[in-house]
C-alpha cells in the first residue's frame, strides 16, 4: 500500500525552532591532548558537536591540525552561524586571559561531581558568567583539576566514556535543550525534519 505522503512529514511540537537559546552566555570548547596521527575523528566530531550545540567556539589548545580547521570551517560556511575557531593557543594561556575576562573555567572529567546528583550546574549557571569547558582526551595532567585552573570539575556520570558524549550532554542540559530548535543564521543548506526521507532546502 501506497504511503500518504503526509506520513512523512513530522508532527510539529510546541518547541518552534529559534534563533539562539534564552541562555546567551558565550561558551568556548576547549580541546587538550589532540594526537594529529590518531585523534583527527574524534577531535573534529567534538568541535562540530560543540558548533550544533550552540557553543560559540572551539580552541584546539597547544597543536595545530589546519585539516580540523578547514572541515569545521566548510560546515560552518554550509550550514550557517558564526563559530569561533583556533588552534595552536597554549593552554595555560588560554585559561589565563579566560579568567582574565572574567570567564569560569568548566573542566568535564569523570572524577567530578556529578551532574545529576549534584548542584553543580546550578552552580555553574548562577555564576551568570561566560564559560569555557575544557575536554581532555588523553589523561590530562592533574593540575587541570585544581581551582587554579578549573573552577568546577563536572561528571557526566560518574563512568569514564567520551569526551564528545560528555560534552553533548553538558551542552544539552546547561541551555536545557533548546538548542536543539536553533535555526542557524544565513544557513545555505538547511534540514527539513520528516519522519522519513532527506529533504534540504537549499
Ligand atoms: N583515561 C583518561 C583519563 O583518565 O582522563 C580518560 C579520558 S576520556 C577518553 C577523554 C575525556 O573525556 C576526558 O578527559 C573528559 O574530558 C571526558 N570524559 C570522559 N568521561 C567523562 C565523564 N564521565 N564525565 C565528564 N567527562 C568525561
């Protein structure tokens, strides 16, 4: 039997897409510990997670990978918005000038307090301040988890698993999903949600 092609358009909710999330504190991804020979998948899967997720920007801290820059560069140009990216930046400098501005410093780690159990995100967003969250992926050094560089060690779980899982979920819960209905400024191409099929509007 023949679909009604009604079918396959999805069932509007009342989360309208938006322009930007009612949070609008900047948040910056910063990425330690990326191994150009082995890490290029991972790292530009976080960088583009943190982009779709409504974080304003990524810093590949301490190397320089222009591959990683020209991908998240080329879908930023396709699918719209502004997002900030650098690569290169020690650390530790980037961590100074942040708190320097006034920004909290967010480190996501397994051993942290737990984002569910605890208040820590209420915390995090009473502070009303521009974050940046820092993702390892190798065993990051331990002086990460001191209040010199870390005002607040975050778990997602308190199980080891993923930096670019840890991140989305952070994101997810800190603008509380709206970030999920944005609509990307001056997009060229753009998913059109259905239940079945592509379509993109061009
Ligand atoms: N053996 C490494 C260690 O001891 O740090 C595991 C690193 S894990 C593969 C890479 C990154 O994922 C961590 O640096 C952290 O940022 C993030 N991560 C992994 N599990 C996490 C969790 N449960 N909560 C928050 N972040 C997590």
């Amino acid at each position: 039997m023949k679909e009604n092609p009604k079918n396959y358009l999805t069932q509007e909710t009342d989360s309208k897409p938006t322009q930007k999330p009612s949070d609008t504190r900047e948040i910056i991804v910063l990425r330690w510990g990326h191994r150009p020979q082995r890490d290029v998948r991972l790292t530009t899967h976080v960088a583009l997670t943190a982009r779709a997720l409504c974080a304003s920007g990524f810093i590949l801290s301490d190397v320089e990978d222009p591959g990683i820059e020209e991908t998240v560069r080329k879908m930023t140009n396709s699918w719209g918005g502004t997002f900030h990216f650098e690569m290169g930046t020690p650390w530790k400098k980037a961590v100074h000038d942040w708190k320097a501005n006034g920004g909290v410093v967010v480190h996501l780690t397994a051993y942290g307090e737990n984002i569910q159990t605890s208040d820590v995100l209420n915390r995090i967003k009473s502070l009303d301040k521009n974050l940046l969250v820092i993702v390892g992926s190798q065993k990051v050094p331990s002086s990460f988890y001191s209040s010199e560089v870390s005002d607040f060690n975050v778990s997602i779980g308190n199980q080891p698993h993923s930096e670019c899982a840890a991140l989305a979920v952070f994101l997810d819960r800190f603008f509380t999903g709206e970030e999920l209905a944005r609509n990307f400024d001056e997009a060229k191409m753009r998913i059109v949600p259905r239940a079945r099929g592509k379509q993109i509007k061009k």
